[in-house]
C-alpha cells in the first residue's frame, strides 16, 4: 500500500474528528450560545448538506487542478473556517462555518477517494478505501472522544482549536508525501476527463447506481441519527454521569475501526454478503439500543457493536459503488460523498424533529432503526428488479 494513501488517512482524521465531534458536544453548544438542542443538531445537519453539495461541485470546480494542489486548498480552508468557528459568539455564524467546512471537506473526500484506488491495483481498492475511510473510524476512537473531554473541561471551542491544530501535520504530510500528478503516479498534467459531464451523471443515476446510492444514504441517515444524540441519550435516559460520554463515543469508534478493517479485507469479494447481513443487523441492533437504553451495561455493549456494523456496512458499499462506477471516474468520490452526507443531514434533522415532538431521547434510536427498516426494502426492491429483468449485477 503507497504510504501517500496512509497520508490521506491521516487528514480524513482530522476531518472526521470535526463532523463527529458534535455527538459529545451539543448540550455545551446548546447551553453557551442558548439555542435548543435540536438546534444544535443542526449543526451537524449543516456540515452534512455542505458535503452533499459540495462533493460535486467541488470535484467538478477541482478536475483540471493536479490532485495535491486540490487536496491542499481544501484542508487550508477547513483550518481556516474551524478558527473562525472557534472564535465567534454567534450561532448563525457558526452554522455558516460548518457549511462552508464541509465544502472543503466534501472537496477532500471526492479527491482522496478517486486518488487512493488509483494509486493501486484493482485487487487493493478495498483496502485503498479502507484506510481512507478509516481515517473516521479514528477519529471516533480517538478525536471525538478527546473532544468531548476538551469540551468539558475547557469549553466546546478548545475542541475546535484543536481540529484546527490536528489539520496541520497533516497539511504538511500531504504536501511532502503525495505525487503531484492527479493520477498519484508522480505526473504533473492536470485533470483531463475523457468523459464528459453529463455521460457521468447518466452512468451515476442510472438503474445500476441509483440504488446503491439510496442505500448508502439511507444507511448513513440511520448512523448519524442516532449518534448525533449519544450523548444525551446516555446522560438522561441510560443514567451515566457526564464523564462516562468520552468512554462511549471511544467504544463506538473501537468498533467502528473493526468493522472498517474487516470490511476492507472482505469487501472486494463479498461486498453482497457483507451489506446484506451488515443492514440487517442494524435495523435489529439499533431497535435493541432503543428498548435497552435505560440500562447501562445493555447500552455499552450495544455501543460498539453497532459501530462495527455501521462502518463494517458502509465501507462495503463505498467499495461496491466505486468498483460499478469506473464510467464516471471524475464524479465516483463525490457521487459516494454526497450520498454519505445526505444521510448525514437527513438523520439529525430527523433526529431532531423526533425529540421536539416530545418523544423522549431514545426517539432518535427508534428512527435511526426506521431508516435501517427503509434501507431494507430499497435494497430487497432493486434485488427483486434484478431478478425480473434477469440481468446479473456484478458486486
């Protein structure tokens, strides 16, 4: 594996710390800047909308530039909003910089994705994609967590000082350790498609795809739904005190580096399998979180085992989508990005909407497991499309 795939790994870190982060910092945001925390959620739901706009966009904006200059750019601005985030008292002001951070991010991601499986063979792109997604898995056992502890002892903006501060090793690493040709092969020619735009997108939302991208979303919406309201969900219903925050969001990080490391063994020859048992096991997993949330031993088990499952899951269909996208190799990443992000967005939303109706903090839970049941049947539908028309999908 080129090490300039690890490098890429390291930046998704810093990045995933900050789109996760906010699971162990709402209440803290919600009570300084006094707003609800719904509307604190929503902070999450801005980063996610930013990503699901800006995959495309900023892939597109970014094709004719060499690959390194592209992914410089990005993580630039996402230091430089993140200070911005870290000094202002306003809310509106903060909900502007996680959009246009996730600009940046959602820049990032369609390039490092489309740049590690193409820095190595067909027989390494799971892995390739495995450590690029793992750089989130990380972020949770590591980033989030610290953040959390950041946030309580000195304030919700030390975390974002410190995402800031994170970003710029790996800043350095990129600008010394990836090619500067947009190949990753060490050729300085800029970006030239040889598709053009709209054959992309006609390949991307084609009856292949289309699913696969809805899936993936739907999948993701669940993920966030649930976490972005860990924390109050065990400080008011399971009965932990405030300390025992960090320890769970690493639990779920643990489990979520596990399933990201089978997943990237496995997902290249089983991708079917692996999705398929993976969405099951979560729409029966977080249903089990929702109806066990009061007890603390139930709910730490459940913690990292839905980790695994959630990340083991979509990094298997990450791998599936790229391997039956080569038609589209400029808008694959931002296509797989977008459909992550919009998972992202519509589950806190969701999330929120479920705990301003009054129905209790473990009503996030039940609507991450509605989604999971949602995902299900797109999946079970484009099977049975498939059996009909008698076509074979490769995985």
């Amino acid at each position: 594996m080129p090490f300039a795939v690890y490098v890429l790994g390291l930046a998704v870190f810093a990045q995933g710390t900050s789109e996760f982060m906010l699971s162990g910092l709402v209440s803290s945001i919600a009570a300084d800047l006094g707003v609800s925390l719904a509307a604190a959620g929503l902070l999450t739901s801005a980063f996610a909308v930013g990503m699901v706009l800006g995959a495309p966009l900023m892939a597109l904006a970014g094709r004719t530039w060499p690959r390194r200059r592209a992914l410089l750019f990005f993580l630039a601005v996402f230091v430089a909003v993140h200070i911005a985030g870290a000094l202002t008292p306003s809310y509106g002001v903060l909900l502007a910089t996680r959009f246009v951070g996730a600009l940046a991010n959602a820049g990032f991601w369609a390039v490092a994705l489309t740049a590690a499986v193409s820095m190595v063979p067909d027989r390494l792109k799971g892995r390739a994609t495995a450590v690029v997604v793992g750089g989130v898995t990380i972020a949770c056992v590591v980033g989030v967590p610290a953040g959390a502890v950041l946030g309580e002892r000195w304030g919700w903006r030390a975390a974002f000082w410190a995402v800031a501060l994170v970003s710029l090793p790996a800043f350095a690493a990129i600008l010394r350790s990836l090619p500067g040709g947009v190949r990753g092969d060490g050729e300085a020619a800029p970006v030239r498609n040889e598709l053009r735009v709209r054959d992309e997108l006609r390949v991307l939302t084609g009856p292949r795809l289309r699913p696969i991208l809805l899936t993936m979303a739907l999948v993701q919406g669940a993920t966030f739904c649930a976490f972005s309201y860990l924390e109050p969900l065990l400080t008011r219903t399971t009965g932990l005190g405030a300390a025992w925050v960090p320890a769970a969001l690493a639990l779920f990080g643990a489990g979520a580096f596990l399933g990201v490391t089978v997943a990237g063994r496995y997902a290249d020859r089983r991708a079917t399998a692996l999705v398929a048992y993976g969405m099951v096991a979560l729409a029966l997993g977080w249903s089990a979180l929702a109806l066990t949330a009061g007890h603390p031993v139930a709910a730490l088990v459940l913690i990292p085992l839905l980790g695994l499952l959630a990340f083991g899951t979509g990094t298997a269909l990450i791998t599936r989508l790229l391997g039956q996208a080569a038609g589209a190799p400029t808008l694959s990443g931002a296509s797989t990005t977008a459909a992550f992000n919009l998972g992202a967005a519509v589950g806190p939303w969701a999330g929120g909407l479920a705990l301003d109706a009054g129905l209790g903090h473990r009503a996030p839970v039940w609507v991450s497991a509605a989604l999971m049941g949602l995902a299900l049947v797109v999946a079970g539908a484009r099977r049975a499309a498939v059996a009909v028309s008698g076509v074979r999908v490769t995985e």
